[in-house]
C-alpha cells in the first residue's frame, strides 16, 4: 500500500524535473540558435547554415565538439516529452520493487546515446556537404533539388510500415519495458539504447527534414518536436504520421520541381 500510495508523489516530482529539464534545454537551443544559427548565401539561391562549418579560430576538433553539445542539447528539448511514458513506467517498476533497479538517469543516457550516435553521423554528412558544395558551383546548385529528395524519401518513409512499427513501439512501451528490463546498471543502459533506436527508426525522417530545411530553424525545430510528441502521445497519432508524410512527399516534389526547372 505505501508503495502504491508513494507512486503519484514520485510521478508528479519526474514530470516537474523533466519539465524544467526541457524548458532549460529548449531555453539553450534558442540561445544557441542565436550564435550557430547563421547562414551563407549560395549558387543555387539556398542558404547554407553555418553549423556546419567552424566558427573563427576553431579546430575541427573543437568545431564537431561544439556541435555534438548542442545537438545532445537539442534532442533533450525535442525528445525528453515524448519519452516520458517510458520513463514514468521505469519508475513505478522500481517503486515496486523498493527502488532495486538501476536510477531512471541510467535509462535515460542508454536513450539519449543513441541520439548523439545519430548527431555524429548527421554531422559528418553536414560537414562532407559543406567541404563539398564549397569547392564546387554545379554541386552547390543541385542542393535545391538533393533537398526536395530528401523531404519527398523522408515523407515516403512516413506512410511505410517501418514507421508504423517503430510508432507503436513508442507509443505503447509497457510490453517492453517488462520483457527487456534489468536490475542492473547496465542493463538499464542497455533498455534504453534499445528504445531509443526504436525512437531514432520511428524519427529519423523527421529529423532529416529539418537537417534539410535548415537544422537551427527555430520554427521548424518546434514543428517537428510538436509532430514527435502529437504522434506518440495522440490516440490517432498512427495516421497523423502519414498524413505528414503525404505533405512532406508533396512539398517535396514542388522543392524538387522548381529546382529542376531552374537548373
């Protein structure tokens, strides 16, 4: 009785730490998004942000660091939302069991690892686009239309199958979080690396879209955090997710259209 009776205390002190936590981190994005959110005005009539590129008197060591710190930042603000069933479900399984699992930070870093994974490999590609479109006019002019590619694929991806599984998986984690989980440390880590691949397969798209519109574009950041949330938490979430994947398929071809007849 008393673990039950405790359960609703602890929930309500979870969702007012990771509110504050998100508020702090988008409060960090935004100010972030002051210094990095630059742009350079290229052949092709885009503009490319200057996340990508190091800032005066930076090493490329120091210029990916930077960038990987505020990318983690970023997930925190645009994901913490949406994983908190999970994370609220994690709780009351170690309330009752006399808080013997591993804390609720260890599930959350597996997660959230899988998001910086996936913040190295975007900016590697960001940074081998960026070296390249700058020693080449004809590849800097086809960045138009490679972005209408990338939003017509990601809205496709949106309406496949994959998407819906990986959806699901999210929306309803109680199943796995009591098959997969592990007193210890790192099997925690582990359940959360697991979910958060599961998020990344369920999100990836969605991300790519925003790399390709523009990654510090404040408003398209919130739109995109918005469909995350909307998608995992709404009951008709499933159907949200393809009809922005038919928008996104149909932005796409005009992006591509005008790009292609400007070439």
């Amino acid at each position: 009785m008393s673990g039950a009776a405790s359960s609703p205390p602890r929930s309500g002190r979870v969702l007012v730490m990771a509110l504050l936590l998100t508020a702090a981190c988008w409060y960090a994005t935004v100010y972030g998004g002051r210094v990095m959110g630059g742009s350079m005005s290229m052949p092709g009539g885009w503009a490319m942000s200057m996340a990508w590129m190091p800032m005066p008197g930076q090493s490329a060591v120091e210029a990916g660091l930077m960038f990987l710190v505020m990318w983690e930042i970023m997930m925190v603000a645009m994901m913490l939302p949406s994983a908190l069933p999970l994370l609220l479900l994690h709780r009351h399984l170690r309330a009752g069991r006399g808080g013997a699992l591993a804390p609720d930070a260890v599930l959350l870093a597996g997660y959230f690892a899988v998001w910086l994974a996936f913040g190295v490999i975007a900016y590697a590609l960001g940074r081998a686009v960026t070296a390249a479109v700058m020693e080449s006019t004809a590849l800097s002019r086809s960045i138009p239309a490679a972005t209408g590619i990338v939003l017509l694929a990601s809205g496709i991806y949106q309406c496949t199958p994959w998407k819906q599984r990986c959806l699901a998986h999210c929306r309803s984690p109680r199943s796995f979080l009591f098959q997969g989980w592990s007193p210890t440390w790192h099997g925690t880590f582990h359940l959360g690396l697991r979910h958060g691949a599961y998020c990344a397969g369920c999100c990836w798209a969605l991300m790519a879209m925003q790399c390709a519109i523009g990654l510090m574009n404040l408003p398209m950041m919130v739109a995109v955090a918005g469909v995350i949330l909307v998608e995992k938490v709404w009951r008709a979430g499933d159907r949200l997710a393809t009809a922005v994947g038919v928008a996104a398929v149909g932005w796409g071809l005009v992006v591509l259209g005008r790009a292609l007849g400007a070439l």
